[in-house]
C-alpha cells in the first residue's frame, strides 16, 4: 500500500505483501473504526489473492482422520467401528493400507469427515 493509504486491488506479490503488512498494522482494531473498517476490506482483499494465487491442499485422509481423532478426544479404538479391527485401524492410520469405498462412507456418515478428502490418495509413510 503506498503512504497515501488508499486501498487498491491485489495484483502482485508485492501488493500482497503490503497489504498483509498493513493488516498487521491494524489487527485488533474495533470494529465500525475507521481502522476496522480498513482491516475488513484488506481482509478481503488478500483473502480473494490468496484463494486465486495460493490454494491450498486439502489435508490426505489420514491426516483429517487424525485431525477429528484430536477435535474429539478418540482413541484408535473408537475408530474400529468405522474402519475395522485395531490391526486394520494400525494399518489405516500406519499408512500401510487405504481407505475402502465402505471405509469412506463410514467414516463420512459418523465422523463428518468430507468424503472428498477421504477418497484421496493417502501420502506416503516418508511424505508426511
């Protein structure tokens, strides 16, 4: 942003730069500011950059399970009933084996887990 501190577009990196540079500058102004106000728009601003120009992966299967894993407090225990044994559960969560079609829908229907995150190819055991 240049010193006279009017709001233009994201169109580079280097706008984008400054821009977060200036939300930092703002972060915790109240709201209905002037300052707020300015922190909303730059929010969005850098928010719809970033969609366009710095997606982001979604997480492997294994990683969203042991994310809910963690939201919910379960044990690998708690998963038999949707992915099967302790052994299939070690071996699931090991890396060792993927996810079943029935796998996914279990795990969807009663953990809430996106399907289309399931359904990805797990990562390999060395890059995750």
């Amino acid at each position: 942003m240049k010193a006279d501190r009017t709001i233009r577009p994201i169109r580079s990196e280097r706008d984008h730069e400054a821009a977060l540079a200036e939300v930092e500058r703002l972060w915790g102004a109240r709201s209905g500011t002037p300052e707020g106000d300015r922190l909303d728009v730059l929010a969005t601003l850098v928010d719809a950059y970033e969609t366009e120009h710095v997606p982001i992966d979604p997480p492997d299967p294994v990683e969203a399970i042991l994310f809910r894993m963690e939201q919910q407090g379960l044990t690998r225990k708690d998963l038999e009933p949707f992915i099967g044994s302790r052994t299939r559960v070690a071996e699931i969560l090991n890396r060792k084996r993927n996810l079943s079609i029935d796998m996914i829908r279990r795990l969807h229907e009663g953990l809430g887990i996106s399907a289309e995150v399931l359904i990805r190819p797990t990562r390999s055991r060395n890059a995750a």
